[in-house]
C-alpha cells in the first residue's frame, strides 16, 4: 500500500515570496494527487506544523532567536486555500520530521503502508527530514516532484539527489506516480 502525506501546505510557508510564487502550481499538483489516491483506494494524510506559544513545543532555531512560528489556531496554521483537504486525516508536527513526537508510524502501519509518497513544503527540510527518517523506518519513499516546493532550490535539488542516491528514494513527476497506483 502506498499513501501520499501532504506536508506543511500552510499559509505561513507561503509568506515567503519564493515559496509564494510557487503556491498555485504546488497546490494544483497536490489537489491531483490527493484526488488520485482517493479514487484508487490508496491513503492520504495532512501533515501540519503547529507550535504552542509557552516556547513548549519550539525548536532550537526558534528558542535561540525568542521567536516563535505558526501557532496552533493561528491564521499561519491554516492549510492553504484551494488545498483539498475535505475528509482527510490529519496530523500535527513540532519538528521537520513527521515521524518525530507524532503517531505517524502506527498510521501507516494500520494502514499497511510500506511506501510514501511526499508532497508539499520545504523539500530541503521537511520533506528531505520526513524522507529519510521513512528510511529508518523501512518505509520506502517517492519524491512528487511536480507536488513539492522550496524557497531554496539548490538545496532542494541538492537533498533530494543525495536522498536518491544514498537511501534509494526515487523523485518522480505525478504522472510516473499516477501511472504506478493506477489512475
């Protein structure tokens, strides 16, 4: 079973201007490949990053400058307009890694998943740190390349052929990924 995870499609990564100008094309693909999973029966998760104002939840980045990011119920939490997210499941992140503090692993092990598709933002962080920790987890990884997107593109380009090359992860376009579930 392969399921698609969705990651930090929120308003606040998109206040950067060069995530911004990617926003429409990066929901566009997302929306193709969350309707394709669907209707071929395979899962789909919302992963979002909320932090708590107390500095509880913040990272060493945040808690070294005293400033704090998209607080849970904000208007930087919200995904962005236009994502399909009707009736998906969603999870909540601190950190870059979905894996990390959250449920993830026993989602896709009740689902039998043992591959993900990632989509969403930023592929040199979020993406590229949820990736190879599915790596450690024997979990096998796609990259959607039409679906991602990063404010840094050569670091993007630089993690995702470091992903492929030493884990193995293969970067494909939605149409390679929709070929492969069956649509």
């Amino acid at each position: 079973m392969i399921a698609l995870l969705v990651i930090d499609m929120q308003n606040a990564y998109f206040e950067d201007p060069a995530l911004a100008a990617q926003q429409k094309d990066v929901v566009a693909a997302c929306n193709e490949l969350v309707e394709a999973f669907a209707s071929n029966g395979h899962k789909a998760l919302l992963v979002g990053t909320e932090h708590e104002q107390d500095k509880s939840t913040w990272s060493l980045n945040m808690l070294d400058d005293d400033q704090g990011f998209i607080f849970r119920g904000s208007e930087q939490a919200r995904f962005v307009p236009g994502l399909a997210i009707d009736g998906l499941p969603q999870l909540v992140k601190t950190r870059d890694s979905a894996f990390i503090g959250t449920d993830l692993l026993s989602r896709l092990r009740n689902w039998g998943v043992d591959e993900v598709v990632l989509a969403g933002v930023s592929t040199h962080n979020c993406i590229a740190q949820t990736g190879a920790d599915a790596f450690a987890r024997n979990i096998r990884v796609t990259y959607a390349e039409d679906a991602t997107g990063s404010e840094n593109t050569r670091a993007a380009t630089d993690m995702l052929r470091i992903l492929s090359d030493e884990y193995r992860q293969r970067v494909q376009s939605n149409a390679e990924i929709l070929r492969r579930i069956g649509d």
